[in-house]
C-alpha cells in the first residue's frame, strides 16, 4: 500500500507544480478509498479540488495502479478543525488565532503573528488586565495546532 500511495504522491506533485496548492495529507483505506488532503496559499476553492481530482483520477487509471479499476479518490481541503502540520499552513494562517497544545497539557491561545524558522510568535491576553504579550513557541514544543474561528 505505502509504494502506491508513494506513487500517487509523486503524480499529485507533478500536478501541483506552478501552482500555489499542496499536500497536507495522504491517506488510503483498506478497501482502495483514496483520501488527498490539499491546501492552497490563496484558499482551496471547490473549483480547484475537483479539477485535481478529475486529473489525479484519470493518471491512476492510466497506471493501472489498482486491479479492475477498483478505487475511489476523494479530494479536498482539510476541515476547519483539522490541526495545521505544515510550516507553510502556520504562514497561510498569520493573523489568524490559533490554539496550541504545547507537552503536560497547557495550551496558548494567541494571533498567529509571525512563522520564525524554528518557532511562532503569538500575540496573547495574559492576567487579570488581558495584557498583551508576544509569546514565541518552538516547533519542537508544539502538539497540536488548530484554527480558531472566532464570531
């Protein structure tokens, strides 16, 4: 499974080049459901997941990767409350707010101000007086990362 997934990697990548779309996740079930996770610097529109899906789809057939035909692809963009995993989603997201689940279960929540080579600096409320304070989080600390969408 992991040689055609790497694969269907190598064929999304060819078609990904001179755009600004790319891969957050790649994933296949057991019965060939292929699941391609994309994101875009300038927003996934629904009109960019479909013509991916549709080139990405004829390309597999044409491999004859899968026995019958026998495959689904799905494509799309991460939901709202998947967690971020790339550097290049925590720079998409600057001025965004975010919450970080950092090691022994403390979190910070703060605006995504800047994406640093090895950290991220926040802006956060802190103490009775909601004080604003720039907070830098290294990469290494960071669990978990998730869009927080504020009304």
């Amino acid at each position: 499974m992991s040689d055609i997934l790497e694969k269907i990697k190598e064929l999304t990548e060819l078609l990904l080049q001179g755009t600004d779309m790319f891969i957050v996740h790649l994933k296949m079930k057991p019965v060939n459901n292929i699941k391609l996770y994309i994101d875009a610097d300038e927003g996934m529109s629904i009109s960019k997941s479909a013509s991916l899906n549709r080139k990405l789809y004829k390309l597999i057939e044409e491999a004859q990767m899968f026995q019958d035909g026998d495959f689904s692809l799905e494509v799309s963009s991460p939901g709202v409350d998947e967690p971020l995993v790339s550097q290049r989603q925590y720079k998409k997201n600057i001025g965004r707010t975010v919450l970080i689940s950092l090691p022994e279960d403390k979190e910070v929540l703060g605006v995504l101000k800047e994406v640093k080579e090895d950290a991220l600096l926040l802006e956060t409320k802190q103490g009775k007086k909601k004080e604003i304070v720039m907070v830098e989080v290294p990469f290494s600390d960071i669990k978990k990362i998730v869009v927080q969408i504020i009304f």
